[in-house]
C-alpha cells in the first residue's frame, strides 16, 4: 500500500508517491484547468501506484470556481435572512479599494436580488427569541429551481435556534442547506452572511469533485485554508475553507522542515507558474487570519478591502500577488515594460514549452537568459529560439528580460513586506524559505530586495507543497462568540473534540471600545490579556490603557497522521558542467545536478544547481552548503 499526495495547481499538477519501503516517486505535469480530475490520473498512471491506503490532496477547485476559471456556471443559490436584510450582501461595506476611481463598481452580488427571500423572525444582540419563524413565508423560495440555499439570520451567533428551524424545514425539499451558524458563528452580519452565501454555492461544485475522489484510496483527506487536514465530509459540510488549499500547505512544509534545521523566524516564499505567495512563520508559529477576501485584490503592498468577497473563516496569513513562470511580459500604452497581472497557465504556457504559447512570460525571459536549460530532468525540452524572437518585439531580449525579472522581484517583494514589516516585523531577521517550480530561480533577486540574508532551498522545491501534505496534519475548528470565561470557553471546545493529540487555541480580541480585532494564539495557562498586548505591541509598536474584550475563542483539535523522514543523499561522484549564463553579463558557470551533492557540499556563486523540479540559481556574493535532508542552505557571502 502506498500514500499519495496531490497539489494540483493552475500550471502544473504535481503528485508524490511513499511507498511502503519508504522510498518517494514523483511526477510533475501541466495541469487540464478545464477538467483537474484527467491531470490527476495521468500522473496516478505515470508514477504506477497500486493500492493507495491515504490520498492528501490540494486543490485550487473553490478559487477557480468563484474566478470563473473552470468553464462551468455557479450554482444557482438562494440567501434566505431577516426581514429587512434582503440586500445586505448588496450593500455591505463602505469601503473603496481604489479611492480615486470614479467609475469603479462593487463586485456583482453572488446571489440575484430575485433569489433573496425575507423571512419574519427576531432574536435580540442577547440571544433572546422575539419571533420565531413563519414558515409560510419560504413558499415563494419552494416554488424556485436552486441548487443550494444560504441562511443567515441576525444574531444567530448569540442564538441559532431560529436558523436551525428553518433549515430542517428546508432540508426537506433541498440537497444542499447551509446555515450562518454551521460556518462563521461570529458578529459582523455582512460579513458572516458573505461567508454562507459562498459555502453555499461552493456546496455543490465541491461535492461532485470530491465524490471523484473517495474511489481513489481507503481515507482520502483535503488540504484547508488553516493548514491541516480534513476529511471530505467535512470539506463537502464546509467547503469554504478550502479556498486556499494550495497556498496553504506549502507554509505548513516551510515550518515542518524549517524546525529540523533549527530556524524559528521564516518567511515562506513559493513562486509557482501562475501566482506567488509570501506567508511567515514567528518564533515556530505560522501566522494566521481570521479573514480573507475572495478575488481580492493586492495593491502595492496593501491588501484593500471592497474588490472581493469576504470570507470568515480561519486562513494562514498569505500575500499572493500575480507573478509566476507563466506570468507574462507586456508593453502598455506609454511603452513602460509591465509584467502580469496575466499569466499564460497551463494551455498554453510559455513559449518556450513549444505548446502554442505567443506571449513572452517570465520563464522565456530565464531561458533566454539561460538561466533554465531543459525541465524535469530532460522531459520537457525548451524551445528557446521563438522565446527570443517574441521577446526582442518588446526591445533588446536580454535588456528586456533582465527588466522583467528586476520587476517581479519587486513585485514578489511588495508581497514580503505585507507580511513582514506591516505586521511589524523586519523580514532582515528572518530566512527565506523558497519553493516552487520558479522560487528558486528568483530567491536572491527578492532576498536582495528586502534585505534577507540567508535562504533555504527545501528538497524537490517544485514539488514542495504535494509533499508538505505528507508532513500535515489533521486539523479541525471550533470557535465560541462572545465568551464570559475565556479560559472555561476553551476547555468547552475542546471537549467537543474526541481522537485528537493536542489543541491550538486562539483569540480574536480587541481594546474595548475598538471596531476590530487581532486574532492571537494564546498557550494553555497563559493570560489572553498579556498574550493579546504583545500582539499589539508587535503589530502597532504601543498599547493602550483600556480592558481587553474577546470576541471570539477558537480551538483546533489537531491529529498526527504520518511522520515524514528523508534519508541523507548519497552520491559517488559530483556531476558539473560548465553552461554561459547571462547575469548581468554572459559568465561562465558550474551547473550542478542536485541529487549528486552530499550533505556537507559547499560552493559559491555564480552557479547553478539543477533538479527534477526546479533550478536554483546562486548570484555572485552568495554561497551555499547542502545541509539537512538534503536542504541547500544559501548565504550572503
């Protein structure tokens, strides 16, 4: 028997196989946006597995599908609310993403006004029921076609038994009913009808992908946005926090390996073909939020609320911006050289892949530059000749393409710093953890940009977050809105949980007085006050003289599955050959194949080091070691 891990991303799908003499298979593919399962069963057929006993997996399914990137229509949902609140996902925030844009306009509402029903029914901000639902009142919404239904009643977080009522009621008749109080129990009541309104149409989509899925192994889990595993009743019950399923588990594999080399303060950097994504790990604890925006957009450095949907669910802190591999260069109207926010994907890719792409991207300019021979490990040949050719139409190809590279080194870097230095921390006393098929490629030019001194290059970088699902574990969330007792409402939760190994608790809680909160890990026996004013000191660099009000308790129960382990490589002989690479000028350069360097190697730029997944590319100034499991350390030198 064997165990599978499977990240299907919007490049490439890539998938490792542990074996039950412990030996790993691998096999990275370009992935069939328009039907995920086909990639998928390629590589289960190309790396020959039989029996599969555990099958993790990521998947990007719920992004895409709130995209519109999988060919296919949303579900037709229903909200069901209080009389009054027919238009509050309509309505919703203030806020302005782009302030001084006269003609912007608020995302389209997810459900029609014409599928919004009102119903009569009150509880009070206390919990106490004034008016229990008429039932009569949901006939119109009986007589309509819909897939799904979203219920979201004011104050069910204080008292859910009005929205419980209904949605028994309601079960009768649909497949798929979601109430507030199953997914985000919390104040807010935009923000938390948001939420179920996207669990809601996320339900059915969901549901028919993972059915797939169950015939391919004995227990097959899913990646969620918090980083852990959860199993596919739970992911088709609440499939809204499997947003960032991707993202997610390449930070957990940062922490995982990042403590076997003895570092504590990490940022995690994974640059893909499509997107890349900056999250950070704070004294061996990866930072997480208690909100999100779907479709949101990142500017500059500044995640701005009011351009997605908002989401309030628990998600690792991550800042993606758009530049990936397939990202591709462009000149706008003033001529100014501009790279993404449009990438190239899969179909067709970039044209050096020889699939038909037309359009210079990143990884043409770093096979012009030379920089990338061949990928995986020979099987897939660039074609680097027309990548030149449409490259020289925006100007000089090797000017044009050291100036793209140089531009989505500062846009990865805009990404760094939201979660470093806006989270008050100064990403020079951290390491740079970089993965992904292209993080390797461009790890220096972005630690040169925000002062990182020393990065870590994991082993097979490009198939990074398939095998971080191999070190996950499994995790699931309980909150409490509002508790009197902080440290009863925790031992509450936690006794809901059964089979776990250990509990994470958190806060979100904020000065008394204040219209926000800061979600904040609190240690079993530790007071949440002094907890939470570190947070705020770290974050804003002063507290206030106020009492501290919590808003909500949280509590993972967390089970370990698997423990990973990599026998150190061994290797008779160093295999290197010389290759001319352009960096800033055309040099001659050792290029190293990865799996012949034994632990202890040592070496110093300019070079490169060449493997299955990725290619590290180590700039003059620098040097590197291999270290543990295979990791390659690089210093400044």
């Amino acid at each position: 028997m064997s165990i599978v891990a499977v990240d299907v991303g919007g490049t490439f799908t890539d998938i490792i196989v542990l074996r039950d003499n412990g030996t790993l298979s691998f096999y990275k593919g370009l992935s069939t946006p328009k039907a995920p399962e086909i990639g998928v069963q390629e590589g289960l057929r190309a790396v020959k597995v039989g029996h599969v006993s555990k099958l993790f997996h990521a998947t990007t399914i719920a992004t895409n599908a709130l995209l519109g990137q999988l060919n296919l229509e949303l579900p037709r949902t229903a909200l069901v609310t209080t009389k009054g609140f027919r238009d509050i996902i309509e309505i919703a925030r203030q806020n302005r993403p782009e302030l001084y844009n006269l003609y912007f306009e608020k995302p389209k509402p997810l459900i029609p006004r014409e599928l919004r029903f009102e119903i009569e029914e009150r509880v009070t901000s206390e919990g106490k029921v004034l008016k229990e639902p008429n039932l009569k009142d949901l006939d119109p919404l009986l007589e309509q076609k819909v897939e799904a239904v979203a219920i979201s009643f004011l104050h069910s977080y204080k008292n859910p038994e009005n929205e419980y009522r209904v949605k028994e009621y309601l079960s009768r008749f649909f497949k798929y009913v979601v109430a507030s109080y199953e997914v985000s129990p919390e104040q807010r009541e935009y923000e938390r009808t948001s939420t179920t309104v996207i669990n809601a149409i996320l339900m059915p989509i969901v549901s028919k992908y993972v059915e797939g899925l169950r015939s391919l192994a004995d227990e097959v889990y899913i990646m969620s946005s918090s980083g852990g595993l959860i199993t596919l009743d739970e992911t088709v019950k609440r499939p809204v926090q499997i947003i960032e399923s991707g993202p997610a588990a390449g930070v957990i594999g940062a922490k995982v390996f990042a403590e076997r080399l003895g570092y504590k303060n990490v940022i995690s950097f994974d640059m893909g073909g499509t997107t890349a994504k900056a999250g950070t790990i704070v004294n061996g604890e990866i930072e997480i939020t208690a909100e999100y925006e779907v479709g949101g957009r990142t500017h500059h450095g500044r995640i701005i609320k009011g351009s997605g949907y908002p989401v309030r669910f628990p998600f690792i802190d991550l800042a993606e911006v758009s530049a990936g591999g397939g990202t591709i260069i462009w000149r706008d109207e003033g001529g100014a050289l501009r790279v993404g926010p449009i990438s190239a994907g899969a179909d067709p890719g970039p044209i050096c892949y020889g699939r038909g792409g037309k359009f210079p991207t990143l990884t043409d300019a770093m096979a012009v530059e030379g920089r990338i021979g061949d990928l995986l490990s020979g099987e897939m040949r660039l074609d680097i000749r027309p990548a030149e050719e449409a490259i020289s139409k925006l100007g000089d190809p090797l000017d044009v393409a050291e100036d793209a590279i140089k531009l989505a080194s500062i846009e990865m870097a805009r990404a760094i710093r939201l979660v470093t230095v806006e989270r008050g921390l100064d990403p020079e006393n951290f390491v740079l953890f970089a993965f992904g098929g292209a993080g390797p490629q461009f790890a220096i030019d972005v630690a040169e940009e925000v002062g990182v001194k020393e990065i870590i290059v994991p082993p097979y970088p490009g198939l990074f977050s398939a095998l971080s699902l191999l070190a996950a574990d499994l995790k699931f969330e309980a909150r409490l809105p509002f508790p009197g007792d902080v440290d009863r409402a925790f031992e509450e939760l936690e006794r809901r949980f059964h089979d776990v190994d250990y509990f994470i608790r958190y806060i979100d809680a904020r000065y008394k007085g204040q219209g926000w909160e800061l979600t904040v890990r609190v240690e079993k026996g530790q007071d949440y006050r002094k907890a939470f004013e570190e947070k705020y000191m770290a974050t804003y660099g002063y507290t206030l003289p106020y009492p501290v009000e919590v808003v909500l308790a949280r509590v993972f129960g967390v089970k370990k599955l698997i423990a990973l382990s990599f026998p150190e490589r061994s290797s008779d002989k160093v295999k290197v050959y010389k290759k001319k690479v352009f960096l800033g000028d055309w040099v001659d350069v050792d290029v190293y194949k990865r799996e012949s360097l034994n632990k202890g190697f040592r070496g110093k730029g300019p070079t490169i080091i060449e493997e299955y997944s990725s290619t590290i590319i180590v700039k003059d100034g620098w040097e590197f070691e291999v270290g543990e499991n295979g990791s390659i350390v690089i210093r400044r030198s």
